[in-house]
C-alpha cells in the first residue's frame, strides 16, 4: 500500500492537481469549440422570445410584433417566449461548434486550391495591411460557408422542427386554424410536451423520416445562408481592419458591427426560404403518416413571404452580437489562461 502512495507521490491531491492541468491544456488546444460552444448557449437563451416571435408570425396571421407579443403572454404567459427553447440550445450549441470547425477547415482547403491553380494566395492576401475583399476572398469566405451550412443541416433539421413545433403547438390545435377535427386532433397531441416527447410524437405521427420534414428548404436555406454570412462577416472585419486601422477587428464596437452585419445580410436574403420552410413544416405536423402534404413554393417580393422579417433581423443581429462578443472574448481568455506543464 505504502508503496501505491509512494507512486502516486504520496498526496490524493497530486491526482486531482493533474487533472486540472490536463483539462486545462485541452480548453486551450480546442478553444474555438469551447469558446464557440459556451457562446452559443448564451446568445440562443438571451435572444430566443425573439425567435418565438418571428416563427408565430411566419406561420400565422398578427397584425404586428406588438400584436403577436400581447396575444402570446396574454394566452401563454412568459412561458411561451421560451416554449421549446431546450432543442435549439442543445442543436445551436452543437451545429455552431461543428459548423465553426468545418468553416475552418474549408476555408483553407479552397484557399490551397486556389493557390494552386491560380496562383493566388488568398489568406496571405486578407492578412495584408490595408487589403480589402476581392473576388477570390469573397468566393473562399462564401463556398467555406456554404459546405459548412450544407453539412450541418443534417444534424440541425430534426432539432429546429422540433423547435418550431413547440413554438407554435398552441396556435396549432386552435379550431380557428385548425377546423378540420381529424387535424385537430393530431394538432392537440404536440400541446405542452418537452422536446423529446415532441420528436417521440412526430415520430408517431409521422414516422423517424418526419422529422427531415422540409429538409429540402432547410438544405438551400442553410447552405446559402452560412454562405453570405461567413462571407458578410469575414469581409466585414477585413474592412474594420483597414479602415480602423491595426486591431481593429478585435476592438468590441467592431466585433458587434461585424456580427450584427452578417446577421442581417444573410437573413435578408434567405428570409422567404425560411418562411415556406416554416409553413411546410407547420402544415406537415397535422398529418399522418404516409398522406400527402400539399407543397409551398418560394415566392419572392410578395408580401406575406416577408412576414415577421423585421424581428428577424433583429433578433439576428442580437445573437450574433452577442454571439461574436462572447466569442472573442472567451476566446482570448483561453488563450491567455496560464498552464502548469509540470
């Protein structure tokens, strides 16, 4: 026994003491995930009664954001700002970390390509003083998003119907939007579950493929959404950098503007992908099994496409203010974090 303690230095508290270093040493090796992880949950639970907002007025008729907020505390109080919020904490989380890690990998996989058939060496070029966008940055920054969304989609489509279907559960099994009674009747099944009652029932209902409903939607809405948005952002921070001078791209104001920036440019142009993608899923969610859910096509510039955007905006450029703000920061204080390699 004596000799066991003599091995292990002779104090438990030397076991506890290299545990800690060693978890510290992988914060800071992977302190993108980590900080990318933690920065996720903070935007997605301080900006979420703003996506509820958006999603009640994408899929059912209000006669504005005040309308929509009054008739949902009115009906289900504060809760219903936050009803689903579980599924997109955990999804969000999980496809911010997994996207920042793909974004990054493409990002310089497509600039070697680019060097090496062109001859033009695209990071080299961004890292130069005084550089703006070009062509070959953007179209880097915008394919690297763009693979990144597309991979992403597969774990993330599940979770947001999910999302969506908490979200708007009430507001389904409602007789004035659901009149028909055998709908009625699946509506009323998704009211007041938890989300992993709410996938058990669309499963139920549905099936294991229900819940890659509107995957279509999803798939072109993320793949050219992360697409602009990383190419929004990158270019934003480059033109901070040059304009503002050297640490420009660090200083908080510019890390707010760039991320509030590559919010709302991306959904600006995404937005009525979003909205049939909604209202395909919400309609989906009322029937059974095997039945035939009737198409909605992608309309641009009409009205009723355009529902709910001015939210949308906002709460993006919410969540991406804050997201990259805690980011940078968390990121810079790993990276700083002392580690005893002894």
């Amino acid at each position: 026994m004596s000799n066991s303690n003599e091995n292990n230095g002779g104090n438990p508290s030397s076991t506890s003491s290299e545990t800690q270093r060693y978890t510290q040493r992988l914060v800071k090796q992977y302190r993108i995930p980590v900080a990318a992880s933690v920065s996720s949950v903070i935007s997605t639970v301080s900006t979420f009664p703003l996506d509820s907002v958006k999603t009640r007025m994408q899929t059912y008729k209000y006669d504005g954001f005040v309308h929509c907020v009054r008739q949902t505390y009115e009906t289900e109080k504060v809760r219903g700002f936050f009803r689903g919020v579980t599924a997109p904490m955990a999804s969000i989380t999980l496809v911010r970390t997994v996207s920042f890690s793909i974004y990054q990998r493409a990002k310089y996989v497509y600039s070697d390509w680019i060097k090496a058939n062109f001859g033009v060496d695209v990071m080299a070029q961004v890292a130069a003083r005084g550089s703006l966008p070009s062509f070959w940055s953007v179209t880097t920054f915008g394919l690297a998003g763009a693979t990144a969304g597309s991979c992403i989609t597969v774990v993330a489509c599940p979770f947001e119907l999910t999302k969506l279907c908490s979200q708007v559960s009430v507001l389904m099994a409602d007789e004035k939007n659901c009149p028909r009674p055998e709908r009625k009747a699946i509506a009323a099944s998704y009211q007041n579950k938890g989300t992993l009652k709410t996938l058990r029932n669309i499963v139920k209902h549905r099936g294991y493929r229900g819940l890659y409903t509107g995957f279509g939607f999803h798939l072109m809405r993320d793949t050219l959404g992360t697409g602009i948005y990383f190419m929004t952002y990158e270019s934003g921070k480059q033109l901070l950098t040059t304009f503002g001078g050297d640490g420009a791209h660090s200083n908080p104001v510019a890390v707010l503007v760039a991320g509030a920036l590559c919010g709302i440019v991306s959904w600006a142009l995404i937005y009525p992908i979003d909205v049939a993608k909604s209202n395909y899923q919400r309609n989906s969610l009322t029937y059974s099994r095997g039945e035939k859910v009737e198409p909605v096509k992608i309309e641009w510039f009409r009205r009723n496409m355009y529902r709910g955007l001015g939210v949308s905006m906002a709460r993006s450029c919410a969540v991406n203010a804050v997201f990259f703000s805690s980011f940078e920061v968390l990121k810079k204080r790993i990276k700083a974090m002392e580690v005893d390699d002894k």
